[in-house]
C-alpha cells in the first residue's frame, strides 16, 4: 500500500476512534510496553497521559504561544492536518519531546528533512518535519534526552518558505507497529498543558 494510503486508512481509524472516544476505555497495545509512561490513546487524546512531561519541542516557545492547528484543511482540502505546526526563526533548535530513541531520518515530498523518534516506552513516535537540518551527530538508533538538540527548524518539504515551522506530530502506537504506522493524536492539548 502506498505511503498515501496507510495515511488515508489511518485517518480514516481516527476518525472512528474519535466517535468511539467517549467510551473508549482501552485499546490493544495502547499502554505500551513499559505500561507506565503512556496510558490509553483516550487519556493520551485528552492530554492527561503526558501532560506536564513533554518538553515543548522548539527551544524558547512558551505553552501560550502554541496554536491549535489541528484538523485545519490541507492540501487544497485533500488533507487533514494532524499535527501542531510551531512557528519559528528558521535555525532555532528543534528539541526531543521525551526521552527516547532516533528511530528513523526520513526525507519526504511533504514533511521534507523528518524525525521518527520512539518514546523510551515504546508506546509513542514523535514526528519532526520541515527541518532545516538535523543535528550534526544524530543517527538512527540514537538515545536521545527530552530537550535534547536535535535538529533545526526551517521550511523543507510543502511548507511555505517565508514561515518557516515545527511540524510535530505524536502518534500511539500499538505493539509490533513500524514508525511510520501509529494513530495521530492532537499534540496541542499534551503541550500546551490544557
Ligand atoms: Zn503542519
């Protein structure tokens, strides 16, 4: 299946999971491996799970200065933004959400220079785009601190040029699912501590 339809097939998951939200108590494999970090991809929705832990990802933006973006149109309506895009000076660090692993350096069409990084747990990916660089000695399979360097922001991919951003994305992931796989849950509440 292409890259675009696992997105598809994924929003389309998102789209039943936020029906079933509500009463979703569970899912499989939600808890992560570690069990403790990441509880249910409702708390994790609700922004209670990592609320208060997560570093937010570009040096010197406050919690007040985050905008939720979430499910905003893109693409001329063909997609939906699931993702927080945090405005900045093109170079300013990108920083590590969490503790956790590099788990793939990706180049797309769109999110241009990316990070996957998996959360210490397991349980989480964290999705970088639009970088203008990575971090000089970053590699896949790295440990990597939250607040840690690693990248800068900038504008590759389909973001435009003249505002440059972090595109971040989080994603619960079940157990044996690949980085690119995952479910999208809204950064926004998670960071801006709501
Ligand atoms: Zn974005």
């Amino acid at each position: 299946m292409s890259r675009f339809g696992l997105i598809v097939a994924g929003l389309l998951a998102l789209l039943l999971i936020g029906f079933a939200s509500i009463v979703r108590v569970t899912g499989p494999g939600w808890s992560g491996a570690g069990g403790g970090g990441v509880a249910t991809g409702t708390t994790i929705g609700k922004g209670t799970s990592y609320a208060g832990t997560l570093v937010i990802p570009v040096q010197g933006v406050s919690t007040a200065a985050l905008h939720d973006d979430w499910a905003e149109p893109r693409g001329d309506g063909t997609r939906v933004h699931h993702a927080i895009d945090i405005m900045a000076a093109r170079g300013t660090p990108v920083l590590a959400a969490a503790d956790g692993r590099i788990e793939k350096l990706f180049q797309s069409r769109l999110g241009g220079t990316t990070i996957y990084q998996r959360s210490a747990d397991g349980g989480t990916v964290f999705y970088y785009a639009h970088l203008d660089h990575y971090a000089p000695t970053l590699v896949e399979g790295q440990a990597v601190k939250a607040g840690q360097e690693i990248a800068a922001v900038g504008s590759t991919g389909d973001a435009d040029a003249g505002a440059p951003h972090l595109h971040f994305e989080i994603h619960a992931m079940a157990p044996g699912e690949r980085w690119w796989q995952g479910t999208e849950v809204n950064p926004y509440p998670v960071l801006a501590r709501k």
